[in-house]
C-alpha cells in the first residue's frame, strides 16, 4: 500500500480534479476498490467508469484489475493477534468498553498512518529539522495544541524553534525566514486562511513548508514542499489528534536519536538549579 501511496504524490499536482476525488477515496475508504468493480467504484465516487479506468493507468497500473488487486492484498490480509483480541474484547456491544474501543479506534488510526506516509519522507522532515537555522511553527484554532507542543519540543531537542502568533508577530517571524529556514504548518478541517497565507509567504521568502495536514489535497499542499497527509475516516481535528501527536512524537524521537549530545545539553539545562526555582 505504501507504494501506491507514494504513487499518488508523485502525480498529484497533475490530478484533475476527478483524480483528486479518486484519490480521496484511495486514503479514506479504499475498499471501494478491493470490493467493487470500476462501474461500480465510479459510480459511488461520481465519477465515469472510465475515469477510474484512467486513474488507474495514471499511476502506471496495466488496468484496474491491478490496482484492485493490491488493495485485495491489503484489506483481506490474514488477520494480526491484534486484530483478533480487539474483536474478541472490544466489540461496540460491549458497552463498558467504550472508552476502550476509542482508544483501538485511535491505535486503527495510527496504523493507516504508518501505511499512508513514506519512510523517505520522514527521513526528509527529520533531516530539514535537524539542519534548519530558524524553525517556526504555526497552527490556528484546533491546531494550535499541536503546534505548541511541536515547538516546545523541538526547541528541547534540537533548539531555535520558536511559535507563530497572529498579530503583531507575523511581519517579524515572517521577515527572519529564509532559505535555510523551515515553517512547519499544522491545519486540518476547517482550514485556517491566515495559515495558508503564512505558508505563502514562506516560501516566497525561499523557506522549506512542512505541512501536516488531513488531506493531500488541502489548501496547504499546494503550497508545501513535505506534505504528511494524515487521512482519517473523520473530517473532525479532535478524531485526528492522537495519530498526528503519535507521528510528531515519532518524528521528534527520531531527531532526539541524531543529535544526541545537542539533547542531552538540553535537557540538563532544563533540570539545573535556576530552571528547578520555578518548580515544587
């Protein structure tokens, strides 16, 4: 699934906008295609038998029988221990489990993730992070939690990460970026117009865009140079949360592992004596 994933980034910016609904059903019910045929498929999507036809050949599949065929490899896979103590213990009938079940709900959801994004890509974010000289970090509304915690920690484990905020702060933070800087972006549905326009301006001032975001094809990505797309059944940012924090918390591990004397500086910096002043 992997491959097919990095199949469709490779050509997105290509997409008309048929493919773009083709591929929003690839990362958000892809048993439409291990189950249906073409006909059927465009006709749930709403677009011609053709055009999936087409979609298919696009990403250099002989037809859609092929690209059918990787998805039937995927979803009628046998079946991990996993999979099988969640049904046995965590069926929706059990209603004491509820909190429970929303917690495999989330673990369901990180594991697409793992499947939608690349090794290649990370081992891009972690390298572009770790040799940035002025990382920003910007996030609106729902986002901003995530934001706030990707800057504090990255500014611990790599340092010079500082937080976009509206207002007075955006000519400035904006001003200092350049070539050798990164924006990380976070913005998931509803979408946040000033985030775009930060996005925007940064790479008119030649920074690198890393977007984090639930849709490859939302306002931002057009915009970004890295697109983590993290693609969810719900278009709701609270639903999306707990995979996002498991990826930037991945990603942050990662950099903490490749810059292991710059961290453990940090950290020791963090737990001296003036920083214990303000803690009980």
């Amino acid at each position: 699934m992997e491959k097919l994933y990095a199949k469709i980034k490779q050509r997105q910016a290509t997409f008309s906008k048929s493919f773009k609904k083709i591929a929003a059903y690839v990362y958000n019910d892809p048993s439409v295609f291990a189950m249906d045929s073409a006909k059927e498929a465009g006709k749930r999507i709403g677009v011609s038998e053709t055009t999936i036809i087409r979609f298919a050949h696009t990403l250099g599949y002989q037809g859609y029988s092929a690209l059918q065929q990787e998805y039937q490899n995927r979803i009628f896979r046998k079946k991990s221990s996993l999979d099988n103590y969640r049904n046995q213990k965590f069926s929706p009938t059990k209603s004491r489990q509820t909190i429970k079940n929303h917690m495999f709900q989330d673990i369901h959801a990180i594991e697409r993730v793992m499947e939608q994004i690349s090794d290649s890509e990370l081992e891009k974010v972690v390298e572009k992070l770790l040799h940035s000289s002025n990382t920003v970090i910007t996030g609106a509304q729902a986002s901003y939690s995530l934001a706030y915690w990707f800057t504090f920690t990255l500014d611990i484990v790599a340092g010079n990460a500082k937080q976009f905020l509206p207002g007075m702060d955006s000519l400035k933070r904006i001003s200092e970026l350049d070539k050798g800087s990164v924006l990380v972006a976070f913005s998931f549905h509803r979408y946040s117009s000033e985030t775009t326009k930060l996005v925007r301006a940064a790479r008119t001032q030649g920074a690198t865009v890393i977007s984090f975001t639930d849709n490859a094809f939302s306002p931002i990505s057009e915009h970004s140079d890295i697109t983590l797309a993290v693609h969810t059944d719900e278009l709701s940012t609270l639903d999306i949360v707990p995979a996002v924090f498991s990826l930037i918390n991945s990603i942050m591990s990662a950099i903490s592992r490749r810059n292991p004397e710059s961290f453990q500086q940090s950290i020791e910096a963090f737990n001296s004596t003036i920083a214990n002043e303000f803690f009980e």
